[in-house]
C-alpha cells in the first residue's frame, strides 16, 4: 500500500490541527510523543518542499534572463 504524498497545504493544516489539539489540551500524554513526531516530519517536509521551490524558481529566473 503506498501513500498519499501530502501537498504543502494539507501538511500545513495537519501541523495546525495537531497544535490546536496541543493547546487544547485534547491528547493525552501517550498520543502527545507521536503527534510531536508527526508535527517534526511535516515541518521537514514543509521546507524541503519551500527548498525545491526556491531552486526551480532561481533556476527558471536565470533561463529568462539568458
């Protein structure tokens, strides 16, 4: 079975449901370890992503300017 690769956005909004539920105070201390560790992967994934863009982006500017 693969997996679904998030897009940016539904790994933004999953970051902010996990900190909702942190600050709600909606997990208890067992489920509280896994979801910081999700939160840690998604943020990795986020600016991976962020990174990717930056360099197509750079690199698609400097084609033009060629």
């Amino acid at each position: 079975m693969t997996k679904k690769k998030l897009t940016y956005n539904e790994a933004v909004s999953e970051i902010e449901d996990i900190l909702q539920q942190i600050e709600n105070e909606e997990l208890d201390v067992d489920d509280l370890s896994a979801k910081v560790k999700r939160v840690s992967a998604l943020i990795k994934s986020c600016k991976d992503k962020l990174h990717k863009t930056e360099e197509e982006v750079e690199k698609t500017l400097k084609e033009i300017e060629s």
